[in-house]
C-alpha cells in the first residue's frame, strides 16, 4: 500500500510557490511536509553566498540504497504566458505552470510512489535549489554533505524530462560535457582615416573564428554523437563609425563526447587563438565532462520498468543538455528519466496529467524492483 498523495496536487503545489534559481524556502517546506509522514528524516542546509538551499531526505539503512535525485529551482518565466506561471491551472488534461515540466512533476511523481513500509535498503532524495543557475552550491554540496557522513547511494535516478515524443521513449544514460570560453582579442583605437596609428582587433578575431570554425573534433563514437563547437556572440568595443575598436571578443560553447577532455579543449582552443591573434587570451568554465553509465542494474531496473507501464522500449540516449548527473556520476551509476520534455523552459510550460501519473507507477515499479 502507497502513501495516498496525487502526483498531479503535490505537483501544483510545488508550482504555486515560485522558485527561481536559486531556490530556497518555501518550496522545500511543500516537499519536507510530505515527506516527513513517509518517514524520512529530512536535512535542509544552505551553501553559497546567496545562499542555496539543498534538501537530502533519507529512510532506512544498508543496502541496498536508491537515490532520486532532482532540482526544485526553475527558470525564469518570462513574458507572455496565457495566465500566472506560478498559478497552476489544469487545462485540456494539462498542468500548466513553470516548473511543470522541468521538473516539479517527476519529484512530485516519485513521491507518490514511495512505498508506505520498507523492509530493507535505504532510499533518498537528493534535491538542490541550484541545477538551472550556477550550479556551484547545489548538487555538489550534497555530494560533499554525503561524503562527509560516508553515505553512498548503490544507483541514482535523475527525475529530468528526457522523453521526446511520447512518455518512456528516451532515457539518458549519460551526458555530454560543456565548457564556455571567453575570447578577447586586445587592440588599440584609433581613427579609421588613419589606421597606421591604431591597431585594428577586428580581423584578427576573424581570424580566430575563422580557424575555429574549421576545427574538427572528433566523429563520435557508438555512444555519443560528434563533438560540436558553436559560437555564442561575437563583439568589438562599442564606438563611433569611423573609430577602429580598442577590443574585439567572442564567446563559444563546445558540447563534447567521452572522447575529449574540457582541459584539453581549453588548451587547444587557446592554442589556436593565440597563433592566430597573437596577445589574445582565452577565459574557460568548465560546466561537466562527458559520463557514460555502463550497462547493469539500473539499466535494468529502469527499462523493464518503462516497458511493463507503457509497453515502450526507451532509446539509451547521450544527446541533449548536461544534467547534474555529471556530478553524481562520481557517486556511483547514474540514469535520467522523466516527462516528454516538449515545453521545458518555454512559454506555457505544461505536463500531461495522465503522463504525471503513468511516470508515478514508473517510478513505483523502479523503487519495487529495486528492493525486491
């Protein structure tokens, strides 16, 4: 017997209260209090300076230990959505509101699915307020906070929307790296009628994007796609017409395979652009390498799962954004699993109720199997 919590309520309650990134407060209070009767011991801490709240809610001990893991901070709403984006609202068989989709509803959907008794294992979640900013006080704080108290998940699920067209088509079984980088390409101004008296950046950062451009990174392999490199923006300093710039930057993102590292991309880019702009410098942040679960139990677990709810076998996908399994991979075998993802992030944003639902005895079934 389950503990009696809709998915689809707890869900819009989560979205009633509104948690931009960095999330903290409120919110964890909806989770905490419906939780807490589930008989999880609930720690709530803050880290960093604005600060970041994250939760870690445990119940039972040994193993084996299953994790959930997910984010309650959302993104922006924006302008233009048809109602309040924090006022969720059920319409045509869909929940409406931000965060419905990405991703109040999975953490909603796995708590409805707890079971009321467990007769072994340990089962947690792992929740941070910071997955859709920085993420520098979010998941890898909680990390910290388990190392710190020897605690080690066997596997952990990640409650992201991963799938595409209908619900259980696509599980991620790993992730793509990302790393952003700066270019500024120095100069010196001066009056475009007299350009021996200035130093023009412009067509040396061509230059760089140029070459850049052309760079071949690698073809992929049997479980990732090509590594790509795109341009984000490219600028010089602001200035009259006839005035040559005094600096002329660039930014890129460069999403890469478990064939690169993001310290040798770094250096490769930084290589390039100060051959071809000599004096240029390149700034780097590296958001996550690229992981790959090996195939095993939460494999298992997770497809056999999706296959007797839906009678849909999930494409073991690579492709798409990071998540913070790129940190929890370090913790042990991760997977992500969720909701169609059509309307993360945009207007309207929106889960089907009956998918809200289906992912909930998803989520019930991994947690039996899990434990059987």
């Amino acid at each position: 017997m389950k503990h009696p919590i809709d998915p689809v309520e707890l869900a819009a309650a989560l979205i009633a209260v509104p948690s931009v990134t960095p999330a903290r407060g409120e919110v964890f209070d909806v989770l905490e209090a419906a939780l807490v009767p589930l008989g999880f011991a609930v720690h709530r801490f803050l880290a960093g300076d604005e600060p970041v709240e994250n939760l870690v809610a445990l119940r039972g001990t040994g193993a084996p230990h299953f994790g959930f893991a997910g984010h309650l901070d959302v993104v922006p709403p924006g302008g233009g959505w048809s109602g309040d984006p924090f006022v969720p609202r059920i319409e045509d068989g869909l929940l409406i509101g931000r965060g419905a989709n990405d991703m109040k509803s999975a953490i909603a959907a796995f708590v409805a699915a707890i079971p009321t008794r467990q007769e072994k294992g340990a089962l947690s979640l792992l929740i941070t307020g910071d997955e859709e900013g920085p993420a520098l006080h979010g998941t890898v704080a909680i990390i910290d906070w388990l190392e710190e108290r020897g605690i080690r998940p066997d596997f952990i699920l990640i409650g992201e929307p991963t799938s595409e067209n209908r619900l259980g088509d696509t599980i991620k079984i790993g992730r793509r790296g990302s790393v952003n980088m700066w270019i500024e390409v120095p100069g010196t101004q001066g009056h475009v009628a007299y350009p021996h008296k200035a130093d023009n950046p412009v067509p040396k950062l061509a230059r760089v994007v140029a070459a850049l451009d052309a760079l071949h990174l690698d073809d992929g392999n049997d479980a990732f796609p090509a590594s790509n490199l795109e341009f984000t923006d490219v600028a010089a300093t602001p200035g009259a017409p006839n005035v040559i710039p005094g600096g002329a930057s660039a930014r890129l993102n460069i999403r890469f395979n478990n064939l690169q590292r993001g310290t040798d991309l770094v250096a490769r880019v930084t290589e390039i652009a100060e051959h071809e702009a000599p004096g240029a410098t390149v700034r780097a942040l590296i958001s996550g390498e690229a992981f790959l679960t090996p195939p095993g139990l939460l494999y298992d677990l997770v497809v056999s799962a999706i296959r007797e709810e839906t009678g849909v076998e999930p494409q073991l996908s690579t492709g798409g954004g990071t998540s913070d399994g790129r940190f929890l991979i370090k913790l042990c075998p991760v997977v992500d699993f969720g909701l169609p993802n059509a309307t993360m992030h945009k207007l309207d944003e929106s889960a089907a109720l009956g998918d809200i639902r289906s992912l909930s005895r998803i989520y019930g079934r991994v947690i039996a199997k899990a434990f059987a």
